[in-house]
C-alpha cells in the first residue's frame, strides 16, 4: 500500500536545519520530499494533527511538529537505527475516520513488524492504535499512563475523558489485560477506580508508583500497546498541557518508565498523546521532555535482549511448592538482567492464551511464593484466562 497518500510531509522548516550528524535527524528516514519505505525499519513514527476528541485541550494539532524540533535536534543513541518518520496522517472527514486510518496505518506495520511510535493529538486516539491489533489473532494487553481514567460514559462526553470505556467494550474483544499506572486518586471518580477492580485489571496510583518504581516494571514488561498522557507529568516539568496538574511524575521519572517500556520485547506500539504547545513556555519545556522520554524509549528499544526461550540455559527455573492450589509455581530469572517471570497454569488450555501463560512478575512476587501466598498477579492472570 502506498502511503504516500495518507501523509503529509514534514514542514520544511523543521528538516532544513543544518543538524550535525550525530544527531537523531541525521540517522532516520523521514519523510521530506520522498516518503521513505517502511518495509525492514524497526520503528516509524506518525504524526497526528488531529484535536477533534478534547473540549478542553485544543491545541495538541500543533504537538508533531513541535516534539520533532527537540527530537532531531538530539544526539543518537545506542546502535544501528533503522527508524523511519512517515511525516502526519490526513485527517479523515470526521474523528471515526481519523481512527480508522490510524488503525489500518498501525495493522500494516505491526504486520510488518515495524513498531508505530505517535506523536501528538488527543489521547482518545489510542483507540485507533488498539484496533490496529484487531485482525492479529492474538489477546493482547494494554498499558496507560495518565492522571485521569477516561472511563465516562456519558454520551455529551469528549471522546478523549471516554477512550478507555470504549476499548474496554470494543467488539471483538481481544483484551487480555489493562495496567493503569498514576492516576491521581483526587481527580478520579472511587467507581471508575472500582469498575477496573471488578474487571480483573490494573490501576495505581502515582503515590504507589513513586514508593517503589521498580516494582511497576512486571507490569511495563506485560504490555503489548502503550498509550502515555503527558497530563500524568506535573505541571512544573510539563506545562504544555491544558490540564496539567501540580502533582504528577517528574520529567526523569517518566523517562524510566519509557525506559522500562523499550526495553519490553512484547510491545509493538506506543503513543504520546495530549501535549498542547500553546501552553508550553518560550523554551518549548514540555516538547523537549517529551523527546527525550522518546530517547529513552528508542534507547531501551536498541537494548532488548531477547528474553523469550525460557527453556534455554540463558534462565534459572525455580519450582515452588505451595499449600495450597496450585500445588507448585514455576518461575524464571534471567541470568543476564536478573528479569523474573513465572508461569500461570492455563485454566482454558488454547493458542489463544499461550503467549499470556508466562507473566512476567517481580523478585518479591517469588518471595511471596516461597512462603506460601500465591502472588497476586498469579491470581489475576489466572482469572483472565479462566
């Protein structure tokens, strides 16, 4: 397919600048005057200038062009890049065109093997993004980081305070799990917070996350899609944003996260959604935060290493014998990145979850285990699947 007619190109004035060749723009194809192919790249970014899902954040059109600013401008990373920028998407006639496009772009290079990373626009369209994943035939899980939970459901709601509500009840259902990770238990709805409770999933809040980061990565490292709201980073390291809140991640704490998301084997895309440059200050702050949390991400990214036998002699196989059911539990560790995961019985043997039998899991979920508890993300993995 030729996606030459679903592009934009990038502004001229962003690729014309003099910038040296170590830097980020020196070392990708993007889409100047030629689209560059996508075929064979690891990753391809895609702008969005779509605002059409917020009321109260207009202004995130205008986020693509500002990140790229800062991204280029920095000095490339580890490795061989093989990146590409396809420049911004067309805008469909209406929002639910938008979406479809952005899934069809995301359904061919995930087919492809090719990560999509977007810039900009609305979170709301992260719904484009999951159903790029519709016709994989496979149940994948879903990570969001943001300091609201976006699960209204009334019907005079913007389409970005409702995303989630809409992937949760997307058909065909193909959600295996959802992690959502510092919301701000002041600005969330406790019913929200127990609707994800009852459903088997995920949600914590960023006074959790800041006590022991570390332990949020089995839950990084579980993603298949990533979708981060640059409203979850307080306003003092990112003001760019209508809705920024004092409180919130700090610049370097969002970068680990992107960090522990590259380096994730599973996942295969990732959006940066809601930043809004006519609330950033002269220096373009938030943009040039952004672009590094990207930075990480793409470094992390060149830093995988290929976790995924867990048979082979690279890991160490501990079987803990427990009194209650299940009678043992099965866990990994990586000899290498001293990485853990264990291993979930299948209660509906199948291919469709045999890719979600091996969680990854943290060191204290192991010493849960040996003395006797089963770890509580045995227990949610084991109900997903039953």
């Amino acid at each position: 397919m030729d996606l030459t007619i679903l592009f934009t190109p990038i502004d001229e004035q962003i690729y014309s600048i003099d910038y040296p060749a170590n830097s980020v723009f020196k070392n990708i194809r993007a889409f100047t005057e030629k689209m560059p192919s996508y075929e064979g790249a690891h990753i391809a970014l895609i702008g969005l200038n779509e605002e059409r899902g917020t009321n109260s954040n207009k202004g995130t059109a205008l986020a693509p062009d500002e990140i790229r600013k800062k991204l280029y401008a920095l000095k490339k990373g580890t490795g061989t890049y093989n990146i590409v920028d396809l420049g911004n998407l067309n805008l469909g006639i209406d929002l639910d065109e938008t979406y479809l496009r952005l899934s069809e772009v995301c359904r061919m290079l995930l087919e492809h093997n090719v990560m999509p990373l977007i810039l900009g626009g609305s979170q709301d369209l992260d719904y484009g993004q999951y159903r790029g994943y519709e016709d994989m035939q496979k149940l994948i899980s879903f990570l969001t980081i943001d300091a609201f939970l976006d699960l209204d459901d009334k019907k005079d709601s913007a389409p970005a305070k409702q995303h989630i509500h809409k992937i949760l009840l997307h058909e065909p259902n193909y959600l295996f799990g959802y992690t959502h990770l510092a919301y701000q238990t002041y600005l969330v709805d406790p019913f929200s917070a127990a609707v994800l409770e009852k459903l088997n999933f995920e949600a914590h809040r960023i006074g959790q996350m800041r006590t022991n980061l570390a332990e949020m990565e089995p839950a990084i490292r579980h993603a298949d899609m990533f979708s981060f709201d640059i409203t979850a980073i307080k306003s003092s390291d990112a003001p760019g944003n209508a809705n920024a809140q004092p409180f919130g991640l700090t610049g370097e704490e969002a970068c680990q996260i992107c960090w522990y998301a590259g380096l994730n084997e599973k996942l295969s895309s990732v959006g940066f959604y809601e930043y809004n440059p006519n609330f950033d200050d002269l220096h373009k702050k938030t943009a040039a935060v952004i672009a590094t949390m990207i930075w990480y991400f793409i470094e992390g990214f060149y830093h995988r290493k290929h976790e995924s036998n867990f048979k082979s002699n690279d890991f160490l196989k501990y079987v803990v014998s427990m009194p209650v059911e299940p009678e043992t539990i099965s866990f990994y560790k990586s000899k290498f990145t001293e990485k853990w995961w264990m291993e979930v019985s299948q209660a509906k043997p199948g291919a469709r979850y045999t890719r979600n039998s091996i969680v990854p899991c943290s060191y204290a979920d192991y010493q849960m285990a040996t003395k006797g508890e089963v770890p509580d993300r045995y227990i949610s993995a084991l109900t997903k699947m039953g």
